[in-house]
C-alpha cells in the first residue's frame, strides 16, 4: 500500500522545468508567479491585484517517482505555514497508511450566542485519492470565509493526464488549464475547485473501465467457444482485436482481475470521499447556515456508482472465463489421463499376453532342465548298444511330463484365484448380511419397546444381549 510523503530530500525540485508551479487564480484569469513568491508574499506588489476577486493561491506539483510532492519537504511545509494550515490538519492528512483519506476541519470565530453562532472563520479541507505510486493526487488547503481566499497544495501524477485511451478527456497539464476547461466561477466559491478535482478522479475511473471493459472482451475473443457467434461478431464490428499470445490465458485474466479489483477499490474510495465532502457541506448548511457547492460532487456519486456496477459485471466476467479457463485445462488433462490410461491398458495387455507365454513355457523348461541333467539319458532308453535312433523312444515321457507340470501350474493358479474371488464374495455377503441383521434387530427392539421412540435415539451399542430376537 502506498505511503504519503515522497520528499525530496536534497537540492531545489522546483528548478526542474514544470516540476512545481505557483498560480494565482481568479475569475477568467490565470498568473503564474515565480515560486519564491509562495514564502513571501510582499513580493507580488510588484503586480497588480485584480479587484474583481479575491486570489485562489494554488502551489502544484508534478508528483515524482514516488507518492508525495517533487519538492523538499522543507519548502512544502513553509508554503503551509504562510497560508495558516493547522499542523494537526498536516499531520492527518498525510497520515501514513492507505492512500484513500479525506480531512476537514472547520475554525470557528468567537460567538457569544450558542444558538446562533456565527459563521466559521475557515475552513481547512484535503483528501488523498488514487491507486498508488503510478497514479494519484493529494490535494489540500485552507480556506478564508472573511476573505473569500483559499491557499491549496496540489500533487497529482497521471489524474491530470490520462492518455490510456488516446482521447483529450484528461488532458490538463496543469491546474490553470484545468480550471480554465472547467470554467467554474471561483467568485462564488473558491471551494468549487475541489469538486472539480474529483470529477477529474471520476474521469480517470471512466477512462479505466473503458479500457478494463475492451481488455476483458479482447480476452474472451481469444476464448474459443465462450461467445456465441452473434456475440463474436458484435465484438469484431467495434474492431476489438484478441489479446496476443505472448502471454498464458489464464496469466492475462488473472492480471485483468487484479485491475477490475483495484479499480473497483478506488471507484468506491472515490464515492466514499465524495459523500464525506457532502457530510461536510451538511454539517456547514445546518450548523453556520453557510453553503458550499456540491452539485458537481452529487454527480460524481451518481456517476461513479454507475461505474461500480459496471466493474462488478467485469468482475463476474472474469470469473467465468476463469472458470472457462480452468474447465479447458482440466478437459485437456482428462484427455492426457485418458490416453496415458489407455496406453498403459495396451502395455498391460502385453505384459499380460508376456506373462501367459511365460506361464505356458515354464513347466516345459523345467522339465527340460530335469532331464538334460546327467541323471536322466533318454539316447539310451532301452540301453541298446548299436542301431540306436535320433530320437529317443522315451520322448513320450518328455511330453506326458511336461503337459503334466502345465495342467497341475495352472490349474494351481486357477484354484488360487477362485478362491481370492471366493473370499471377496464371503466378505460382502457377510457385511449385507451384518446390516441386514442389525436392522432387523432394531426394528424388533423398537417393536418391544415403543417408547424408545419418544426419546429419538436408539442406543444399540449399549444393548449386550440380542438372545430375545433371534428368531428375526
């Protein structure tokens, strides 16, 4: 989780070109000042002050490598100390821990009547928004209700200048040119400029589920069989094209969920800030009877809400091309086992034929040694002398022995294995027979003893005798 802060802690960050910027903005107009000016405001009687609004003072920052302000943290805290901010108001709103915050506090004037106090002194409002290091923006000022003034620090990376999709929808560079897009009418309230910071964070949300929205759909044209062919072709008609194949499906889906997750996390933190700012401006109407601007702040609620439904649909449809996914993997290895199953049938098969072979050939090799040991001679069966024949007259033993020793092996293992089969059979007969049995026994023990059944459970491994109901 992103950590506030990011300081920089050495050398001037504001000499970078455009890394921090120091506006003074009012009503159709916009200066720029040199940011020395941010510590001393006696300087800028060199330049006329319009008449026609009090100044909107914004110090901008570019935002860095990491979440923060690229400027040291020094320069930063003397601008906050020259527009009067509460170090307690700093502190929690660059509290560390999670980057979603909003803060308010409202300075009152001193009032003699507790019924009917009169209204703040100022109003001192910030909040922090975004998904981390990459994007953000941290916003937070102070602002003068006697003066109609408002002194604002703005860090922002990406919010400001979206370009995911192509378009100019975010597209600012800047504040001033933010503002001058916007055309709000700071006279009326300078606080308004936070209501269109928001509404550039719910922009940002837009541009994200948009593109989640194409990504998950590109995913699933890459999906064989998960779309119908209508569904297929609506795809193609707004030329969304298949994700590549440099990476593993269920590696892209799995990385499309993670940011369906974390969008949804800011869409709701975006909508949590917003109702706060709107809890802010009740309590301002029914306590000081003072009126803020949240007009644009309710339709960022009702906008960003739409938002969320449509990331949930993309959260459930990743879901089920996971579980697509994962049926086509499971289906490919149920193909894999089947095959390798098969094979290892056929190779059994042949084992088995290997073994049969053996088993025919054995007693006859046997045999065959017996009687071509030297206490055995079949050349001189008859002990005959001269005119002996080739083949012995005794081959008829060899035969006789050899079909004899076949038949006794196997039907040795004939016997031998009916009577393993034998013994399975016994088994299972025998436990059928055992629950048969028991339930017999205690549907006569429930028979005898009706009232067995008023208690719900029968207890039969405490019954030591069965002798009465023998004859079931």
């Amino acid at each position: 989780m992103a950590l506030p802060g990011g300081w920089m802690s050495n050398g001037p960050a504001y000499a970078t070109e455009n890394a921090l910027r120091y506006y003074r903005l009012i009503k159709d107009q916009v200066e720029e000042f040199p940011i020395q000016n941010v510590l001393s405001e006696d300087d800028l009687r060199h330049h006329p002050k319009p008449t026609t609004s009090p100044p909107v003072r914004i110090l901008e920052s570019c935002g860095g490598d990491v979440l923060g302000f690229n400027a040291p943290k020094s320069f930063i805290m003397s601008a906050c100390s020259q527009w009067q901010l509460p170090p307690s108001f700093i502190g929690n709103i660059l509290k560390p821990g999670s980057l979603t915050r909003f803060e308010y506090t409202i300075e009152e004037m001193s009032s003699l009547s507790v019924t009917n106090p009169s209204p703040p002194k100022a109003i001192n409002i910030g909040f922090r928004w975004g998904p981390g290091h990459s994007n953000f923006i941290v916003a937070f000022g102070r602002y003068e209700l006697a003066t109609s003034s408002l002194g604002m620090i703005l860090s922002s990376k990406e919010i400001l200048s979206h370009k995911l999709l192509g378009c100019n929808m975010l597209d600012f560079g800047s504040a001033s040119s933010l503002l001058k897009i916007a055309q709000i009418d700071l006279q009326q309230n300078p606080l308004a400029i936070f209501g269109v910071l928001l509404d550039c964070c719910q922009q940002y949300i837009d541009l994200e589920t948009q593109n989640l929205n194409i990504e998950v759909l590109a995913t699933g044209e890459n999906m064989q069989g998960i779309y119908s062919r209508n569904m297929a072709e609506w795809i193609r008609s707004w030329k969304i094209k298949s994700t590549k194949e440099s990476k593993r499906k269920i590696d892209i889906i799995y990385e499309n969920y993670n940011n369906v997750t974390w969008t949804m996390r800011d869409c709701q933190s975006l909508i949590d800030i917003a109702q706060q700012y709107l809890q802010m401006a009740d309590e301002l109407r029914r306590t000081y009877h003072y009126e803020i601007p949240k007009e644009l702040v309710q339709s960022i609620i009702h906008r960003a809400g739409f938002h969320a439904h449509t990331l949930d649909y993309l959260e459930k449809a990743i879901r089920t091309q996971f579980s697509y996914q994962y049926n086509h993997i499971m289906d490919e290895d149920t193909k894999l086992s089947t095959q390798i199953a098969h094979d290892t049938k056929r190779d059994s098969e042949a084992m088995k034929t290997i073994a049969y072979l053996t088993l025919v050939f054995l007693p006859t090799t046997f045999v065959s040694a017996i009687f071509s040991s030297g206490a055995l001679d079949l050349q001189i069966w008859r002990g005959e002398v001269t005119g002996r024949s080739v083949v012995s007259p005794g081959w008829w033993v060899f035969v006789l022995s050899s079909l004899i020793t076949t038949i006794l092996t196997l039907g040795a293992w004939l016997l031998w294995k009916r009577r393993i089969l034998d013994r399975k059979d016994v088994l299972q007969n025998t436990e059928e027979n055992v629950w048969r049995l028991f339930e017999i026994r205690v549907t006569a023990i429930l028979e005898a003893e009706p009232s067995i059944c008023e208690v719900g459970v029968v207890e039969v491994w405490d019954l030591e005798d069965f002798s009465d109901y023998e004859e079931y």
